[in-house]
C-alpha cells in the first residue's frame, strides 16, 4: 500500500498522516521551483529520496524509487536522521547515550503534519515524528519552505522521558544525501582577519570532509559555516547561470560541523549542526534540545539564481528591516581612534553632516573612568562614559547630532572584559577562564560567561541602559573581538554546555533587544567578518564585512559575501587603506551600504566635493543596489579576468546599476571586448550613462548617454572601457521604453 498525499502550497493548509502498518509514506517537501522528497519505508526507516528541481506534477513523487543500490549493507545510507550504536555503519547524525548507559538509538517514522503557517508569504512547515521502539526517545525533524524564495529551513527537536538523563554527543541539524550526480564539487570559504571569503574549490572523493570551528565567539574567523556544491561539474564563476547547485548556510554563531561524506556508493551525504567538540549535553527529561536552523537553497540555473534566492529570502524573512532603508555613516575610529574629546567629535559631525552623511558613529574608547579606554588593554566592561573626554556625557553628543539634522550612534563590545578594568575586579566569576590556569588574551581581553543568568542581564542591561539614558541613540555597532580560550563557566553545572549556552545567552540578549527596539539599525561586527550567520543576522540589520577596507581587496571579498548574503546588509566604508584612487575606493564602496572611516578634514577640495557628489548619487541608485536582483558579469576570481563586474536590476526592470573595476594592472589590462549584461528587459530600451566621475575627469571619455535594446545588451554586451586610466566604472541604466 503506498499512501501519497498531494502536497499544494496554494490550495493545502495542513495535511496530518499516521503510519499504517506495512505502509510507505512519500513526504514531499516543495517550494516553487525546489523539491525534497521524504520516504517512510514499511519498516518505519525515513530516507531522503530526492532534491534537486521541483516536478511539474506532485504525484510523480510517488514513483521515484527508493535507493537500493548495492553496497548498503545496512540499508540506511539514505537515512533522513542517521542514528548511531546499531546497524549503521556510517557518520551518525545523531549519537546519544540513555539513562541506562545504553548507547545506541533506532528512530522510527511516527506520523508528518504539514501547515502552512503564513499564507501571505507561503511559508509551510513539514514536521516529521520519529521515535525510538524501545526508549521513550523522539526526535522531531522540521523543514519549513519558503515557497517563493526557494530556501529551506531545517532543524531538528529532541526530547525523552527516559528515568535519568540521557547524553546527547552528537545532534545534527540536517542530514541530507544526494544520489543525482557522478561527482560532486564543494566551494568553501577561509581566511583570517583582513583576508575574509577566500573561496577555495575541491573535488569530494571517497571519505569525510569537515568544515568546522572550535573558537567559541568568533567562529567564522577561518572558516565561515556557508558552502557550495556543484553537481558533476566544477562550478562555472564565469558563466553565472550554467550548473546544478545547492548552497548551504548553518545559522549558528557558535562552534560547528559540516561533514560531507561520500559514501561506499559514491553518494553524498551531508551532515550539518553544533560542533559536538567539548559539548556533551545532559538532557534531562521533559526538556527540548533544539538545534539551530540549517538553510540552504538550489538551482538547476547557476549560482545566479542561488544567490537571488539568498538575497530575496534574506530581505522578506531573516534580516531585520531588511525591505526598508538604511543609512550612511561616518565613523571616526580612522580618524581618532582612542584619542578623542568632545570638541574633535563635534567638529567630524559637522563635516559630516556637510558631506551628507545620516548618521556619526562613536567607536571605541568612549568609556572608563578607573581605567579609562585610552587603549585596548584596559577599560572593556566599565561602559559609564569617560568623563575626560566626554564630560558633559553622551546625551550631549546625541544633542549635538540632532541640532546638525543627523542620527547618532555608539559601538559597544558587551560580551568582552579586559583584565584590567573594574568589572573584571568585582565580577571574576563572570569571566570565561581556567581557575588553575594562567590567563591567555586574545586582542587582551577575554570573553564573559554568557552561559550566568546574571552576566546576561548585565550584557541586555548595558545595552538597554544606553538607550534608556540617551533616547536619541539611533544606531548600535556590536563587535566581538576574542575567542574563547580556557573554556571554563564558574556557574554552570556541565562544563561540556558552555559552548552553546554561551551562544544561547547571546541570542536571548540580541532577542530582547530586537523585541524592545524592532526598528533600531544594529552592526554585527567581530573584528571584521568573523560572525557573520544567518543565525546572527536575525538580530542585525547590517554586518561589517572585513576591517580589510583596501579597495583591490574588497573587490574579492565583497563578492564572495554576495553568494550569501544581499548587498543591503553589507558595511562598506570608504578609508584610506589601499593605494587605489578614491574614485575606486568609492565605488567599490556603493556596492553596498555606503560609509566613511577617515580624516574628512584632510581631504582637498576637490577630493570633497567628489564625495558630496557621490553621496547624492548614491541616494539616486541605491534602492536598486539594496533591493535589486544581482548578476555576476565578469568574476575577479577567474584566471585570466583583468575586472570584476556585476549589475543590480530593480524588480521591475526599469533601472539597474552596472559596476566593473580593474583587477589586473598589468600593461594593457583591461576590457578589450564588450560584456554582455544579465536581467535586463530584452524588449525595453535603456539609457546608459556613467556616473559618479571625479570632478576633473575629462568628459570625452565618460560613457553616455547611449540607447540600447536590452536584447542588444544581453545577447551582444557593451564594453565600459576599464584601463589603467579608468580603474573603476559605474553606469546606470534606465528604461526609456
């Protein structure tokens, strides 16, 4: 007997479904254009049966076979949830050992429920019950689908009512399988500070690859938790809209695991969650241990697609505010950095405010008074204002800002302490370290204990205080500039728990925040990019990218985070790092939020007047940049490419936003031929005219106004002319028909 039920997104609210005995039950999981199918056998084993593209026809789900391919022996290669201790025989998904000391575990299909939980925005949740048939053990797996976004969602709920406490040692989030390709390909990204998103491309071969982190806070410092396969080919990064691929992202700010694992069938299975590292968890009866969100997207059109999935599905449902507006800022931390007072910050915000910013941001060294922050080895934790430098208060910088016509905001660093400071010596209980140990110091400081109640609502008191005591405050920079060393809780019973209770109090403190001021902009930084998750970015409106600000520099990076995450979430600043024009600086800047981190005052006129101008410009593109769809033209990662290109295009194909800057600066590098564009309206006509000129550039070789035929566009290209003399180029197009 095979019971299907036909899954509608439109027309379906909620389907529940109670294993008969002897039954097969297909659990299609669907969004518009992706489909994962799920298959409970007649002995209660959930297998994955199939991802990739959606069928036109829910029914044929039903005839899709099950994998029986030989050479696994134990039948659950396939497996939805792989348990560990009985016949499986590869990397378990999950591992657990009973009150009984008994380590093994069976998980067997108990019943689906599927609800569309948001019908304006099509969002359904599929929640499959397994049970153990001899432990009162369950797991819950749930996916939700982001039907018009095409990104799923997936976690899992574990629970017992077992007579002790049962030790969880392994508690994946997702574990996937693909048997639709010959050889799969994973992109993986590395780094360290300055050198964020390095991708690199491997060819997965028989056995285990991990991509992991054991840092504690800063956990994407090496090794960011978001990937890419491609399917049977390497990945084309020239060619954009060519190849089958699945990304993935763990939304999780803490330590964790993927695993690819090519089995002894040449499958790929993918296991992905919480670092198991350090981290036995006790879980006693009656309590939930949820795992965070593993979410990934797929497209049998390229990266393309992949990435406006990413973006589209970001902007709707994860990143706060993430279809309204931002604003630009300065930041004085270039400019200043400790050494500060009230006059020398009153005087950046009226330049500031004479550029056109919208906001001053105050960085570090603000606070301390018994160890004032005038450098970075003291002062983290006492957050009262400076009162050498700030003697009138922050109210009085609010004040100020607000009489100039701009916002005001402040960075904090809430989690960290350095040993040096008074509240490392009225609250040595509250801070991360080996009591027998000596202390080791990353950036000479070292990390509270987020796991205490009590430093949680220290952390939301801190920042909470700021706003309540200054209600202008307007924008809030986060930064996390350490990694747990001496991994050690004075206040939690398992120490094995401090690494995710750690994060766990983190989110309950960015929740409350978020809760209390739904409409503040927030910065997630962590000495750059070291943070960045769709875990994290729940809470965040914007990220900071890199502290790598060298315009040639931020041309890769920036691009890798655009696999990801949209451009509207992106800081970019304009500093004086890097040797390139400012010209260059700025562009690369647009491509994104726009910012400023330098001595304004230094600059010569003609230098801020282009940056007036580029300002004033940039509020002209800049909703299409946040909110358009992107296309990668020209990849700077591609041997032989002497420029990056890529073009934002609004959603109804009006307007768009076409950036190329020069990679190569050998002799005669450059565009020699013409890029054929992507997104566009074959049957609209397009204005192409180049913006954002410095003030002397000769106007003979500006590009525009030219009318062309997106047909034109697309299929024969156009050529922006970048040379040694024209490193950067931005040309907006706009419908004229």
């Amino acid at each position: 007997m095979n019971i299907f039920f036909v899954y509608s997104c439109i027309s379906i609210l909620a389907i529940t479904n109670v294993v008969a005995q002897n039954s097969t039950v297909n659990i299609p999981i669907v969004t518009a254009d992706i489909a994962v199918l799920l298959r409970a056998n007649t002995n209660g084993d959930i297998s994955v049966i199939y991802i990739g593209k959606r069928l036109q026809n829910d029914a044929d789900y039903a005839s899709m076979p099950n994998f029986d391919g030989d050479g696994d022996y134990s039948g659950l290669y396939s497996s939805a949830y792989t348990t560990s201790g009985t016949r499986n025989l590869l990397e378990p998904a999950i591992q657990v050992v009973h009150a009984d000391g008994n380590p093994s575990l069976e998980l067997k299909y108990v019943r689906y429920q599927q609800n569309r939980t948001d019908p304006q925005t099509n969002i359904t949740l599929t929640t499959i019950y397994l049970k153990d048939p001899i432990y009162p053990f369950d797991v819950t797996l749930n996916y939700k689908a982001y039907y018009d976004t095409n990104v799923i969602e997936q976690w899992s709920t574990i629970q017992h009512s077992e007579t002790g406490v049962v030790v969880l040692q392994k508690y994946c989030s997702a574990n996937l399988y693909f048997a639709s390709a010959h050889n799969y390909y994973l992109t993986h990204f590395h780094g360290d500070w300055a050198q964020e998103m390095r991708p690199v491309e491997i060819p997965l071969t028989p056995g285990i690859k991990v991509l992991d982190t054991k840092l504690g806070t800063r956990a994407d410092m090496f090794q960011p938790p978001s990937f890419i396969i491609s399917f049977n080919q390497p990945i084309n990064f020239d060619d954009d809209d060519q190849g089958e691929i699945l990304a993935g992202n763990l939304a999780w700010t803490g330590n964790y695991q993927i695993q690819f694992e090519i089995d002894p069938v040449r499958n790929l299975r993918l296991l992905a969650g919480i670092n198991p590292y350090a981290s036995e968890y006790y879980l006693a009866a009656g309590k939930e241990f949820v795992t965070p969100s593993f979410l990934f997207t797929y497209s049998a059109h390229g990266l393309g697609t992949v990435s406006r999935n990413w973006h589209r599905w970001a902007r709707k449902h994860r990143i706060p505010l993430g279809e309204n507006t931002r604003m630009t800022l300065l930041n004085n931390w270039e400019t200043t950095y400790f050494d500060f007072n009230e006059t020398a910050l009153t005087s950046l915000m009226k330049i500031g405010k004479n550029l056109g910013v919208d906001l001053f941001l105050l960085d570090d060294g603000w606070f301390g008074n018994k160890y004032p922050r005038d450098n970075d080895y003291q002062g983290l934790g006492d957050w009262q204002e400076n009162v050498k430098k700030l003697p009138h208060g922050i109210s009085y910088l609010t004040d100020a800002a607000q009489t100039l016509g701009i916002k005001f905001g402040i960075w904090i660093e809430p989690e960290m302490v350095n040993p040096k400071s008074e509240l490392y010596e009225n609250h040595l209980d509250w801070v991360i370290r080996q009591p027998n140990r000596p202390e080791y110091y990353f950036r000479n400081q070292l990390p509270l204990d987020l796991s205490n109640p009590d430093v949680q609502e220290f952390v939301f008191n801190t920042v909470d205080g700021l706003f309540t005591k200054h209600p202008l405050l307007s924008y809030i920079k986060w930064d996390c500039n350490a990694v747990i060393y001496n991994a050690y809780s004075s206040s939690n019973p398992h120490q094995s728990h401090l690494y995710i209770d750690y994060v766990r109090g983190l989110y309950s403190i960015m929740s409350r925040l978020r809760t209390k001021y739904p409409t503040t902009p927030m910065m997630l930084c962590s000495g750059g990019g070291s943070r960045v998750d769709y875990g994290a970015l729940q809470y965040f409106t914007e990220f900071w990218p890199s502290d790598n600000t060298d315009g040639l520099e931020r041309v890769f990076i920036q691009w890798s985070y655009t696999f990801f995450y949209p451009s509207i979430a992106l800081c970019n600043h304009v500093t004086n790092w890097g040797k390139q024009p400012l010209k260059f600086r700025t562009d690369i800047a647009m491509m994104g939020k726009l910012g400023y981190d330098m001595a304004l005052s230094k600059l010569n006129t003609s230098d801020f007047i282009f940056s007036q101008q580029a300002l004033q410009i940039y509020s002209r593109l800049k909703d299409t940049i946040w909110h358009g769809d992107i296309y990668r033209l020209v990849s700077p990662y591609v041997t032989g490419n002497d420029v990056a290109s890529l073009i934002y295009v609004n959603e109804t194909q009006s307007h768009a936003v076409w950036f190329t800057y020069l990679v190569n600066y050998r002799y005669q590098a450059g565009t020699v031929r013409s890029i054929r564009l992507k997104g566009l309206d074959p049957n609209k006509k397009y204005q192409l005219q180049e913006v954002n000129n410095y003030p002397s550039t000769d106007e003979s070789i500006v590009i525009g106004p030219v009318t062309l035929s997106g047909d034109y566009l697309m299929k024969f290209g156009f050529n922006p002319k970048a040379n040694a003399d024209r490193t950067s180029i931005i040309i907006e197009l706009q419908s004229t028909s």
